[in-house]
C-alpha cells in the first residue's frame, strides 16, 4: 500500500529540502513541496526534481493554497525565513508568513482533512533568556518591540493559533521549537557563525570572533534536526502537541567552534577579535529532556564530525561560484 | 480651519465610541468610523449618528480598507475584542484582527498618507507577570499554547509589525498598552468583574466573589483612559512610539470593589464566596511614570465616582432591556 503523502512547505530551503529527502528515500512518502523561493532554491531539490513520487510548486503561503494542490496526511509547515540576515530585510514578511501563511496552512488541511501539522517554531521564541537551559514550560524573555521581535513574536503568535486551531477545529498539530541548525545545503551568507567562520577559512580570510569569543552556542547537525522533527511529526502519540524543543544542548564556545572550523579545513588563517557588537550575548540551549522522553531522539553527531561534512559542501559552492 | 479627520477602527466598541465622541464634540474633528459590529453596536454611537462630520462605515479589517473610505490625518486602531468572553469565541479572530487588522490599517495608512497610526495594545501583553508594577521595558510572562495566548501574543506581534513599519516605511505609530478600562458604554455580559458586580447588585442578587477576594486589580474609568489615548495619539511628538501603558496604578482589591459597588447601588445583595478558579490569581498594575512624563496624564476619576456614574447607565440598559 502506498504511503500516505506529505506537504512540506519551505521545502527549498535548508531544512526543508533535507525533510523531502528523507521523506521521498528513506521513508517512501509521495512529497508535494511548497516554496516562494524567497530565500529556498529549487537548487537545493535538483537531485530530487526526476522523482515521480517528488512535486513541486512555486507558492507563497501568506496566499491560500490552490485547492487543486493534491491532499496530503501530514503537513510540515517549514516556510519562514530563520536567519537575521534574511529577517532583516522584510520584517512584515516575516510575521505574515508566520501567522497568515500557518492560517493558510491550517485552513488546507482543514479542507483537505490532512491528519496532522507539524509547525516550525523556533528557539527563538525564548528571545533573551535569564535561565539556561530553557525548557518548554519557561516563558521567555522576549521584548515586542526589540529588533527581531517580528520573527520571535510572529513565531510565538504562531503557536498560539495552532493551539487555538487545535481545540476549535479539532485538527492534530506538532510544535517543534528548532533550535540552531547547520550543515550541507545551508545558506553561505546567512550571517550565521557556522557559514561565516566556513566561509572565511576556506577562502583563507581570517575568521572574525565578537567579543572574547567566550559566548556559548550550541549547534545541532541537519540530520539530527531532520530526525527529530519527522519523528514528532509521525511517531508520536495523536494528542501530543508539544511544544518540544528539538536542538542541540552541548555547549561551544564561539572561540572553540573557530578552532574546530580551522582544523577541518586545514586552513591557516588566523582568529582576529573585533569588538563585541549588540544583541550578540544571548544564550539559548534547549533542555531536551522532553525530546528524549517523547521521541526517543538526542542529536547524535559530533560538531567535528558534521563540520567536516559541512566544509566539503562549502568547498564545492565556494568553487562551483569561483567558476562561474 | 478645519481640523483633520480621525479614523476609528473598532469605534462602536465601548471605548472606541467614547473616542469618537470626544473627538467630534470636544475636539472638533470629523470622524470616520470602522467596525465589523462583531462586539460593538450602533446603540453605542446613537447620538452622533446625525452629526454630519460623523461617519459610520460597517468594514472587518482582516480585510483591506476599501479604497473610497476618505483619507484622515490620523488612525486610531481600536479593533480587536478585548474581554476573555468574547476572545474565547473565536480564537483565530483575535490573532488575525490583531496582526492582518492592522496590517490593513497600516497600508491605508501609507496609502491615503495619513500622519500617525496609534494601536491599541493592552496590559495582557504581559501575560501573568512576576513583578508588580509592570514597567514598558518588562518583557512580561506570557506562555504561549496558554489560554488566552491568542489574544496575549497577537497583541505583542502587531506591536512588533507596528515598529516594522515605523522602520521600513516612515510611518508614525504610537503604541498605548491599555489596561483594565470600565465605565458607562461597557459592555454587561463581557465577564469583567466590575459588570458582573452591577448587575449582580443592581438585579438584587448575591455578588460572586472567587477565592478570598484579596485579589488586587486596578480599574481607570473610560473617560480618563479616552484622555490619554488621544494625548498619546496626537499630542506627543513624533518621534515618539512608545509602548506606553495607560490604566490606573490605584490598588482595589475585589473584595473592596464589591462593598463599593454595594454602597454606590444601595444594593442589599450579600457578598457570595466561591471556589477560586483557575487564572484569576494575576496582578496587572501598570507602572504610569512615563505617561505621567510623556503626557502629563494620570487617571483622575476616584472608583467611587466612575462605579457611581457607571451604575447609572447598567440602571438604563437593564430597564430598558427588562421592559422589551
């Protein structure tokens, strides 16, 4: 019997082009992806596009989907931009596509009598957190009108209405709290820390440390994410909701990540401090004890492991565009 | 020369009609007003139906602001139900009256060049605090898959699209974070406690107090909260958007309230203690110092003679509903 099929919209983007993936070849669901192509690139699908089982259609969700868009049992609504760089540029956008594109969602599988959604929502919903680490019930520390309030408030409004569809319409929904995520087919020049210390390695620049470099991160690799995310979308129990925070809880500092970043690239360059710019202080680690609980899920690549990984798809992009 | 017209979305709600009111007979502007007539009522707005710089416009801004509504110099975006008893209704309207609502109301806005939006935001933006007063810069404790998390969160996101928008397109907005409002025009089902004390007195029934009644609550009668929207909204300089709470600081525990609202009625009603339930138990109190700086506003009507004057109108509409 075949498999039922899965909506995934954000599907060109990072995460989302990974989640088809997996979805299609591993686990043998028909996969209807759903992208503006707003910061998502079909290039990210190329290996997938001759797949019949594989569709794609340009949409942007703050739009009702066509309602000629086929049924499927679960959607994962995966479409938003997370990174600043992207954030920064259409502070609207991204609340729309949080808030009116999740309606728009919700409203589909309403229609078309989808099982479950799964929403991305994010760790940045605990915005600038006084505890460490945050556990799903800490309420966050979040200023409405600071700088990113647009992606951290339209994120937490969007859990909000997916709680609101749940108990008005009966519809099953999944919150995941995605915390920081890297690995191949990330953005280059997303301003994370992952791409651009990368980045700077490869083409022999020297790797740039804000402040003393002592911040803590934690980074976990995309097929862990993947992992965990399909695993709350599919295998847990029908009245589980989350949220569940789905990310990595092993401390790095900036400083150690550079180092790692220089040994796997086997790159000369040196680490060069500039003075600590705003807002670049906070420390978000997920407790994810309610993970492991739920989903049975803990990441399980090392960062040195999935750096390597990662600076081999950097290395090809990097040279692919040398070319060009 | 005449003055500039005064757009009032949400105006034939309880405080939006006040608004209105004092904006034409007082102030002397021509207004046009909006509502979707959802929880306001055209009985609210009775006397100024016939004034010919009064206009009545029955629109919903989840849907845009149709193109041949006359453009004002200011907007005063007042839309969005406000008590749990009419949120708890249709959860997915308040989030979407709160962030597409006034998305609409901010493109008219640009569009028909208008000069400042002011957005009614609200005390419950931050949730169920642990500090008391609450201060602008307190960035609250809100949980978002809480009960009312739709409105709560809606209220925080539109205040982040306000400053969106101030940013990415020059637009003034000014953001007022009203708190508890009662007075004549309030509605007498909504579930607030100063409703439900009235008209349980003015009925002669028992007043229902949950808990102990030591509950703490503070109360700015409307004519008061009117004064200081439209200070905030027309009278501060440009530059400045606040968020900036607006309520009374004066403590009034429930249980003081229910002997006022006793005497103010010459009820004999006796004071009924039930069970707590759960989510009565939060403490909002604004801290008002920088109204008091920015406006050089603080309510001034004494509870004693706000519930006097508000009990005269419950008086009204439950004669006048008893004899129909």
């Amino acid at each position: 019997m075949a498999k039922g099929g899965v909506m995934v919209t954000g599907g060109a983007g990072f995460i989302g082009a990974h989640v088809c993936r997996k979805l299609l070849e591993e686990l043998g669901h028909p996969v209807i992806c759903l992208d503006n192509l707003s910061t998502g690139s079909v290039d990210n699908l190329a290996d997938l596009l001759a797949n019949p089982d594989f569709t794609f259609v340009e949409h942007d969700i703050t739009h009702p989907i066509p309602e000629d868009v086929p049924k499927c049992l679960y959607i994962l609504n995966l479409a938003c931009p997370g990174s600043p760089v992207f954030l920064q540029r259409d502070k609207e956008k991204a609340i729309l596509t949080s808030i009116l594109g999740l309606r728009n969602v919700l409203r589909f599988a309403i229609t078309s009598r989808s099982e479950t959604v799964f929403q991305a929502s994010t760790g940045a919903v605990y915005g600038d957190p006084e505890v460490t680490p945050q556990r799903e019930s800490y309420p966050g520390r979040v200023n409405p009108v600071g700088p990113l309030a647009c992606y951290e408030e339209g994120k937490r409004a969007a859990e909000a209405l997916c709680l609101a569809y749940r108990e008005q319409c009966g519809i099953r929904v999944k919150i995941g709290r995605l915390f920081n995520t890297y690995g191949p087919g990330m953005h280059l020049n997303a301003g994370t820390v992952v791409a651009n210390f990368l980045t700077q390695a490869l083409r022999g620049q020297p790797l740039t440390v804000y402040g003393d470099g002592r911040q803590i991160r934690t980074f976990c690799y995309i097929d862990d994410m993947v992992d965990g995310i399909l695993r709350l979308a599919m295998d847990t129990p029908g009245e589980f909701t989350g949220p569940l925070n789905l990310g990595s809880d092993v401390e790095v500092s900036i400083r150690e990540l550079a180092e790692i970043v220089l040994e796997v690239t086997a790159a000369k360059s040196e680490i060069r401090t500039l003075p600590a710019s705003a807002g670049t202080a906070r420390l978000r680690r997920p407790e994810i004890g309610l993970a492991k609980q739920q989903l049975g899920w803990e990441p399980t690549t090392g960062l040195q492991e999935g750096l390597e990984k990662t600076a081999a798809y950097f290395r090809t992009v990097l040279e692919t565009s040398a070319e060009t």
